[in-house]
C-alpha cells in the first residue's frame, strides 16, 4: 500500500517539484547574470517602475522597500509596489526588467484586469485551504482506518480534498496574470525608451525563467490534487 501510493505521488507530485527547482536555478542564474549589467540610462528598478507607473497616471501607486531577494510585489489591496534592494536600488538590466514586471501588474490593476482580480479574492480561500486541505484528508483516512467510518472518512476526505484544490486553482489563475504582466513589462519597457532592444534580451531571459516557476507550481498543484484523487478513488474501490 505504501508503495503503490509513493510511487503514484513519484508519477504524479515529484515532476512539478522537480521542474519548480530547475526553473528557480534558471531565475538566478539569469537575474545573477544581469543584475552585475548596468543598463545604459542608468536608472534603478524603482525609477523605472516610477516613470512606467507615473506614464499611466498611477501616481498614487507608492513604491515602497521590502527585504528578502526577489521579494518583489506588487499589492492591488494598498496599491503598493514592494521593491527588494537589489531590484529598487540598482540599476541593472534585471532590476529593471523585474521592476517593470510588478509595475505590470499595476497597470492589471488600473485596467480591473478579471484574472488579477479573481486571482486576489480567492487568496483567503487558498491559504485556508493549502494548510487546513491535507490536515482533513488525513483525518478522513485515519477515521477510515480506525473506526471503520467509510462513508464518514470518505465525505470527509473529498472535503478536504476540495479545499485543497482551491491552490490548483490558483496556480493555473496565476499563470495568465504573470504571463501579461511580462508582455506588458516588455512592451513599456521597449515603448518608453527605458532599455534598448539589445538589452531587452537580459529582460527577455529573466522574466522567461520566472515565468517557468510559475508553470512548474502549476503543474505541482495539479499533480498534487490528482495525487490525493487516485488516493481516494483507490480507496473507495
């Protein structure tokens, strides 16, 4: 039994988690690379992202410091754009491309862009669930187990299983809203004369990896759910 579920989880969660590794080595490896290239017009990722905001008439969007590397974000309840030191502070080439980047979702913002919004309301559900989700399948499991309960166990664990799926959710939500942010990051960034086309390939290379990080979580996710799906219908058979 236990080996039959540990492979499954091998078939089914491991790809993504190893995909999800590969893609964050490619970010820093890319950000590495081009955060030591100053741009040529010498701005920092948050006067950059000040010049793109400020172009929209966001000027009411502050720009605001955060720590941890590569914590930038951008937050639509404050209408804040958190910038880490190395991206608001510097004036590399990837700096800038990340800046630009949470400035796009700004602009998502400013546009009631629908995924960017549905993706910020689910956001409660999905930190409830991604916890509470397992603790209940579990729970349902060890009722099974140990009382007998089948029924009982099993609507439980389906319970559980549905709160869990909401992250599923929003990995796959998340994805068109990464994905536009980018395109409307290079756009402006190309538009606004901020960077040249050849340094866009610096931009290009390091949104295209973060990128990946989002499409490895989603498919984590969804290998993840299925996991647990087989798991029951396994068990109910």
């Amino acid at each position: 039994m236990f080996y039959g579920s540990f492979s499954l989880w091998i078939l089914l969660a491991l790809p993504g988690l190893l995909l999800g590794f590969w893609a964050q080595m490619k970010v820093k490896r890319a950000f590495g690379k081009y955060s030591k290239i100053r741009n040529s017009r010498g701005l920092t990722g948050a006067q950059a992202a000040r010049l793109i905001l400020d172009h929209y008439g966001l000027r009411h969007v502050s720009i605001e410091e955060t720590q941890g590397m590569l914590s930038d974000h951008y937050d639509p309840r404050a209408k804040v754009l958190r910038l880490s030191p190395d991206v608001g502070r510097s004036p590399s080439i990837a700096a800038v491309g990340v800046a630009a980047h949470e400035s796009g979702h700004a602009l998502q913002d400013a546009d009631g862009y629908a995924a960017l919004k549905l993706r910020s309301a689910i956001v409660p559900a999905v930190q409830f669930g991604s916890w509470l989700g397992p603790l209940i399948i579990m729970g349902g499991f060890m009722l099974m187990a140990l009382t007998g309960a089948t029924d009982l166990g099993y609507t439980l664990a389906w319970g559980g299983l549905i709160l869990f799926a909401l992250t599923a959710i929003f990995a796959i939500v998340t994805l068109p809203v990464e994905f536009n942010a980018s395109a409307r990051a290079k756009k402006e960034l190309v538009a606004m004369n901020i960077l040249s086309r050849d340094e866009m390939k610096g931009v290009n290379e390091t949104l295209n990896a973060a990128a990946l990080t989002y499409v490895a979580a989603a498919i984590a996710a969804i290998g993840q759910v299925l996991y647990y799906v087989f798991l029951l219908t396994g068990r109910r058979r």
